[in-house]
C-alpha cells in the first residue's frame, strides 16, 4: 500500500469506528486485477495516483477496468490521489456515505420485494 493509500485507509477506518458491518481489505486481487480496496467484498475503492492514471490511454484502461468489475458485479468509487491527499478523512466520509447508501437502497428494494413495508 502506498501512502496515499494508505491515507484513505487510516481516514476510512476512523470514519467506521466501532461499525462491524463494514469490513475493508487492501490490494485484493479480482480476475487480472488488483484492486486498491475492497469493501463488504462488493464495492471497490479504487485512488488514482497522477503518475500512473495522468495519460488519455491510461484512463481508457482505467475505464475498460472499470466497466469489466461492474459486469462481476462490484461497484466502483473512485478518488484522484490529489484528493485523497488533500482530505482523507472527506474521501473517507463521502465513500462511507456512499457504500451505506447503497446498502440501505438494496434493503429496502428487498423488503419491498417480499411484501414488507
């Protein structure tokens, strides 16, 4: 883990102090990727440092890469390395925010589905 990374991720779990129902792993490898981060094991943190993300072909990659882990499944949230250095902790937040969101919409769509209100 870089130290951008790991910026966002001391940040993330100080914005998830004491919550056990998200978990977060690093540098997890998915198909012909490695990922920066991994959350409840379905949403990808992805930080995109300026050296290896700053040409147009390498964002091209960064987007195929993108849309190739939404078909598995997995929802992408990306930060530039300049934010994630700037201010961890609102990345951290903002991502926290996000994956609980998320989380919530999927409950309630379930309750809804099997008639519960």
């Amino acid at each position: 883990m870089n130290q951008i990374e790991q910026r966002f991720y001391d940040a993330f779990i100080a914005e998830l102090s004491g919550r056990k129902d998200i978990t977060i792993e690093d540098q997890i490898p998915i198909g012909n990727y490695r990922v920066d981060f991994v959350v409840n094991g379905e949403f990808i943190v992805e930080i995109d440092g300026h050296e290896y993300h700053k040409t147009v072909d390498q964002r091209e990659v960064d987007y195929c890469r993108e849309r190739r882990l939404q078909h598995l499944g997995y929802t992408v949230v990306r930060f530039t390395g300049t934010e994630v250095y700037n201010c961890p902790s609102h990345c951290a937040m903002e991502a926290a925010m996000l994956i609980t969101d998320l989380l919530h919409a999927r409950y309630n769509r379930e309750r809804e589905a099997s008639g519960l209100k």
